[in-house]
C-alpha cells in the first residue's frame, strides 16, 4: 500500500533540490501525483468491486436457502403423490375384482332374465288357469287343495324370479357407481399433486436460473477484482519507484545547496519567509487537512520574519510533536505567522523581531521527509491559507 506520508517525502525532495535539478523534480513530482490520482481511482473501483461481491453473495445465500425449502416441499409433494398413486392403485385393483363380480353378476342377471322369459311363455303358452277354473273343475276337496298349492308355488316362483332380476340389476347399479367415484375423486386428487409438483419445479428452475446468473456476475466481479488488485499493486510499485528516484536525484544534488535569495515580496502584507518553491499547498490532503504550505528550500537557509511581531511560542522537537523546532510570531490584529521543522532557532520565546529579521534556520526535524519550511497563518488561532497573505 502507498504510505500516507508519500506527499511529505515529495515535499521533502524538493527541499533538498538545487536549482539545476528543480526542473526533474517538478517532472517526478507530476507524474507522482498522476500516479497516484490512478491510485485513487483504483482504490475506489476497487471499493465498489468489493462491496458489489459481497451484496451477490448475500443473494446467492438466500437463493440457495429458497431452492433448498423449494425442494423440500417438492419431496412432500411427491409423498403426498405417491399416497394418492397407492390409494388409487388399491382402488384400481378393488375396481377390477369389482368387474370380475360385476361380470358374474351380469350373467347371473342375464340367465335369470332368460329362465324369467321362458317361464312367462310356458305360462302364457299353456294357458296357466285362474283360481276359479281349478275351483270350479277340482274333483274333490283333496284336488281342489292340491291345485292351490300347485298355482301358490308358480306364483311364487314368478316373484321370486323377478325379486332376482331387480336386485342383481340395482347391485350391479350400485357397485358401477361406488367404483367410478372412488376413481374420479382418486384421479383428481393425484392430477391436484402432480399440478403443485409442477408448479414447485417451474418455481426451482427459475430460483436456480437466477442463482445461476448470480454467480456468473460474482465470478465476473471477483475477475475484475482480481485485475484492479494487480493494477493496484503496479500502480503502488511505480509510485514507490518514482520516490525512490527522487530520492536518488536529491541525494546527488545535496553538495550543492540552493542560496539563501533575495526577500521575496508578493502582493500581500507579508513578505516570503524562505524564497523557494510551494510544493504542497493548504488544504486537504490525502485525508486529512494541510494548516500550512511546504515551501522547498536546502537545510541551514536563513528563515526570515514576515512581519514584525513578537514571538510568541517557541517548542523544541520533543514538545511540539509532528511540527519539530517550532516558532510562532505574534503580529498584531489577531494575524499569527508560524514556522515549522527548523533545524535551529535564531530568536528567543518573548523577544521582538522586524519584518525580515532571521528567526531561525531550515531543517527537517519532527516529521519530516526532506528539509523545507512549513509556513502556517493563523487569524484569531485559526489557520487559513498563507497565499492570501504573501
């Protein structure tokens, strides 16, 4: 990963810089902060990527618990199915035994129709007499009881041939029906099943069908992901080769120390304490809020007054954490100037200094990458950038 003090080693690099080798470092400097702008960028593709993948999976998850609850009220189903498949089955072999009697059942029906007719021809082709013949021709008493009891049992016999037809007839009538009832409410409810199964299927196949996809986008992000890791690796070796070749340039050109230069007036109140490049402006930068600007210059150049004032803060670099040797001047008007990372104080805490006056000298003392000067504004004890100013 790119250190989060990258911006303070560039700033320390150009610092150190000779005039001859400003121009390289301006160039290392712009292609550092390109390099690292695509950095950026891959860090929050990245991000994205990350965030994307963790959301398919969640889907993926719940997806998977849906076809998994699918399936298990399809194995229901399918019990439930093969119940019915039973029950009918049973009924189906209840309903071919009941073919079988119904069929003996018929022929008895059949036979006892035809015994029924040819009786009633022999009756009416004998011309069977009534009760008053056989009373009127009977011999005597004997006979005449003979004869009734001989018309009782034909009669008899009629009805009783008759009584058969009728219940074999209804029996037949009652078995058809019962069986036909037993298959259709069998059948419907077997058809009801086989619907939901369907149903069950088709709604799996479209949950799968789904997760399916699911996992081909993740697979495709996870891929991207794995290009944009090797593009941040790259990008984090080249940001590290430039700094280590502007380290390199710097190191050879430390024999040759910038001037101190002439006062450097702008078109502010106050003049430039150092005279020398802006190298990292106020602001936010790379997280966090820049209170000053880091202007470059060699170690031991004279660091100048911009106004007269007092001073008023003086802390060595075990007191003042990050800032090292730190000085601050009392202006007036509520206008502070500070003046970080020296190597050296000319002036002490309480004295009183001129506009130009030497308060102290350049270093890279705290934390620090190179040596330049830090140069903070405060108005009323709140920073704000000392371009304005200048």
């Amino acid at each position: 990963m790119i250190k989060a003090y990258s911006a303070a080693a560039l700033a320390a690099a150009f610092l150190m810089l000779p005039v001859p080798a400003a121009a390289p470092a301006k160039d290392l400097e712009a292609k550092l902060h390109a390099k690292e702008a695509k950095l950026s960028k891959v860090r929050e593709r990245k991000g994205v990527l990350t965030s994307t993948i963790s959301r398919y999976r969640s889907k993926i998850e719940r997806l998977t618990g849906e076809v998994a609850a699918l399936r298990s009220r399809e194995a229901a189903v399918r019990a439930r199915l093969e119940a019915k498949q039973a029950e009918l089955d049973s009924a189906q072999a209840e309903l071919d035994v009941g073919k079988k009697h119904l069929a003996v059942m018929r022929a008895r029906l059949k036979r006892a129709l035809v015994s029924l007719r040819a009786h009633l021809v022999a009756i009416y082709e004998s011309g069977t007499p009534d009760i008053l013949s056989v009373l009127v021709e009977a011999g005597g008493y004997e006979e005449l009881v003979n004869r009734s009891e001989y018309l009782k049992r034909i009669n008899g016999l009629d009805e009783a041939v008759v009584s058969r037809v009728r219940d074999l007839r209804d029996r037949v009538k009652r078995m058809v029906a019962r069986l036909r009832s037993a298959k259709d409410r069998i059948e419907a409810a077997r058809d009801a099943i086989a619907a939901e199964e369907r149903t069950l299927a088709d709604a799996r196949s479209a949950v799968q069908r789904r997760q399916s996809k699911l996992v081909a986008a993740r697979r495709s992000r996870e891929a991207a992901l794995a290009k944009v890791s090797s593009a941040e690796s790259d990008l984090e070796g080249s940001v590290a080769a430039i700094q280590a070749e502007l380290t390199a340039t710097l190191q050879a050109s430390a024999s040759a120390p910038l001037p101190a230069g002439p006062i450097r007036h702008g078109s502010g109140q106050l003049i430039w304490p150092v005279d020398g490049p802006v190298v990292s402006g106020f602001g936010m930068r790379w997280g966090r809020m820049h209170e000053g600007i880091d202007i470059a210059v060699p170690a031991g150049t004279p660091i100048r007054a911009a106004a007269s004032g007092t001073v008023i803060l003086q802390q060595g670099e075990g007191e003042s954490g990050g800032y090292g040797n730190f000085t601050c001047l009392d202006h007036g008007g509520g206008l502070q100037t500070c003046y970080a990372h020296q190597s050296s104080f000319a002036v002490g805490a309480g004295q009183g200094v001129s506009q130009g006056d030497t308060i102290g000298y350049v270093g890279c003392t705290g934390h620090c990458f190179g040596d330049h000067l830090h140069f903070e504004v405060r108005i009323n004890g709140a920073p704000t950038d000392p371009l304005g100013y200048l």
